[in-house]
C-alpha cells in the first residue's frame, strides 16, 4: 500500500464512519458490511524540462459495497454513505499523513458491477499531490 493510500485510508474511514472499513483491492467476502475497497489506476509525476518536479496526479478507485438483501432501502443507504465520502474528498485540500493534497475531485463510474453480484457505488478520486 502506498503512503497515498494510507492516507486516503485513514481520512475516510475517519470522515465517513457509516462507510466501513476499507480494503485494498477488493473486499473480503467475510467483511462486516457495508465497506469499501479502493485501488491506484494511476499515479504519475509531473514533469519539467529537468525531470520530475516532485508534484503527482493518482487517480484511484473507490468501490462501496453493500449486502445483496432484497430492500430498496438498503441500496438508497449504500448510495447516500457513497455521497458523504465524494462531499468529504470533492475540492479537499489538506495533509494525510506527511502527503500534501493539492485537491480531490471524483468522477462517478459506476453504481452496479458483476463482479461483486451486489450492490456497488463506485467512483474514482483524482488527487494531485506532493510528498514531503
């Protein structure tokens, strides 16, 4: 796990309690529900004419994952947790955990994958940052 993952981790975990616990690639099958997983798509550093210049841009994939049980209502719940975390990362500015968060901004992707055969929420996170 990268240090930018840590700290996206630790700050939604922290600001969207309802969310769960996230995981790293997928979730378990065993996982108390709901939860969510994220992954690195990409993760670039910009570039000067002397090389790096020490600024990045990742974009990283969020999925919120809810038990199939039948209920409408479950769905809605799973969907509204999915807006709480895009409203904490849209336009966020800030420090996780030594990375300096230039902004966020998210892109809805999805809202059902079969993959998983449940209810999804997915969205992807650019983040532009700079390592301490």
């Amino acid at each position: 796990m990268s240090v930018l993952e840590e700290g996206l981790k630790a700050y939604l975990e922290s600001q969207v309690t309802a969310a769960g616990k996230g995981y790293p690639i997928e979730v378990p099958n065993d996982a108390a529900f709901p939860a969510w997983a994220y992954q690195t798509i990409d993760d670039e550093q910009l570039l000067g004419h002397g090389g790096g210049v020490g600024l990045y841009f990742a974009r990283i994939q969020l999925d919120f994952i809810a038990k199939e049980t039948g209920v409408a209502s479950d769905y809605s719940i799973l969907k509204g947790i999915a807006s709480t975390a895009r409203a904490a990362l849209d336009g966020f500015k800030g420090d996780w955990n030594g990375v300096k968060i230039k902004f966020c901004k998210t892109t809805l992707s999805d809202d059902w994958t079969d993959i998983h055969e449940l209810p999804v929420q997915r969205f992807d996170v650019r983040i532009n940052y700079k390592l301490s």
